[in-house]
C-alpha cells in the first residue's frame, strides 16, 4: 500500500498539519489510514486523543530509529495508506522512512528558511535514490498560503522551486482557522461548528483538491513504474 512521508528539518512548515488534512480526507473517502507519528511532538497523538477521530485512522506513536521500517512494513500490510509525520531532523530515521516511501512531500512556508530546510530534504532523498536505486517520487506542498494574495517571499519562493526543476504541488495548503481549531478541539473538518469556526467549506475544498492531487501524483508514479 501507498507509503507517504512528510520531511522538513524546518520546524513550523506545516508539515504535522499537511499530514493530517491528507489522512482525514483519505478516510473522508473510506480508505483505511495508518498514521506513524515519528515528529517527537507528537501533534498528531495529542489530537487522537481529543474526541471524533475516526474509527478507520489508525495512529502509532510508538516508533524509534530502530523500530520505524518494521513499523512503516507492518502498516503497509494492514492499512490502504500509510502516512508518516516524520521528525524536523536529518536522522537515520528519516532517511530510512524516506527510502521507505512512494511519495515524499516537503511541507513549506514561503520564506527563504523554510526553502533552505526544503533543500536539505531533497539532498537526503536524492542520496536515498541512490543507494535503493530507484526514483523517490517527491514534491514540494506550499503551506499556510494566504487566500488573498501572494507574498513577494512566497514568489521568491517559487521562483527558487522553478529554477532548481523540482515539481510543486498545485494545491497550496492555505492558511485557515479550521486547520488549526482540529488541534485544539479533535475530530475531522467535517464535524467542527460553522457557527463557532470560518470557512470550513473553503477548509474542506482545500484538503481535497490537495488529496486528489496526492492520489494522482501516486497513480502517475505507479503508471510509471510499470512502463
């Protein structure tokens, strides 16, 4: 089944959030999610443990450097996808997930530290396809976007992405206070309180448009493969 990690050594890309959206909109469509929650905050454990999750996500918590291929092995073999919110360093652990993986997506901000971050990222894939021999498909996801206008650090960005050929999400992740009421308050989009909470509509839009694009990026890569 479909391995996706999540990679960003910068802290506060979005990464954990991105993570999330992904799974509850797989599960929105009755696929069975294993989260592996590898970032040492554990974010995505806090908000299991608030009311609402749904029963068809399944969250491990309990992963170390050591532990993490068996763990990614063993959800593959009982999950539809795999999603792994990887920790914000370097590590063996992160290297060896990313390996691991069908899909890596690198969750950044537009600005120049959360650039430098994404090129760390790719170099440790890059050097991951290299000893599996084989592609690693991956692509940058543009997080907490504003809805009105693009920045001119979120254009630099871009431009940066452009010029060094790596491929970019369509579907940026847009800033939103659903997004972050779901760490506060549990469950899904789908259940929080319009009259307490904007948007949600535009909140859940935004989760599957980025859903679809991940599932056909998935697809393109299998298709791929095979010829």
């Amino acid at each position: 089944m479909p391995i996706i990690s999540f990679a960003n050594p910068k802290g506060g890309a979005g990464k954990t959030t991105t993570a999330l959206l992904l799974a509850m909109e797989l599960a929105e469509r009755g696929a069975g999610v294993t989260v592996i929650d590898a970032d040492p905050e554990r974010w995505i454990s806090q908000w299991a443990g608030l009311p609402g999750k749904p029963d068809n996500i399944t969250i491990q918590s309990d992963v170390t450097e050591e532990s993490i291929v068996e763990c990614i092995d063993e959800a593959a073999q009982d999950s539809q996808f795999v999603i792994v919110d990887l920790e914000g360093t370097a590590s063996l652990m992160v290297a060896n997930a990313i390996g691991m993986s069908d899909l890596v997506v690198i969750p950044l901000q537009g600005s120049s530290m959360d650039a430098k971050g994404g090129a760390k990222t790719i170099r440790l894939i890059r050097n991951q396809e290299r000893l599996a021999r084989r592609k690693i498909p991956h692509g940058v996801a543009l997080t907490r976007t504003s809805a009105a206008v693009t920045s001119r650090a979120m254009k630099n960005v871009q431009a940066q992405l452009a010029r060094a050929g790596i491929e970019v999400f369509q579907t940026p992740i847009v800033e939103r206070a659903a997004f972050r009421d779901l760490f506060d308050y549990g469950g899904t989009l789908a259940t929080l309180d319009p009259a307490l909470v904007s948007n949600i509509d535009k909140a859940q839009a935004n989760a599957r448009s980025f859903a679809g694009e991940v599932l056909s990026w998935l697809k393109s890569s299998r298709m791929a493969e095979v010829g």
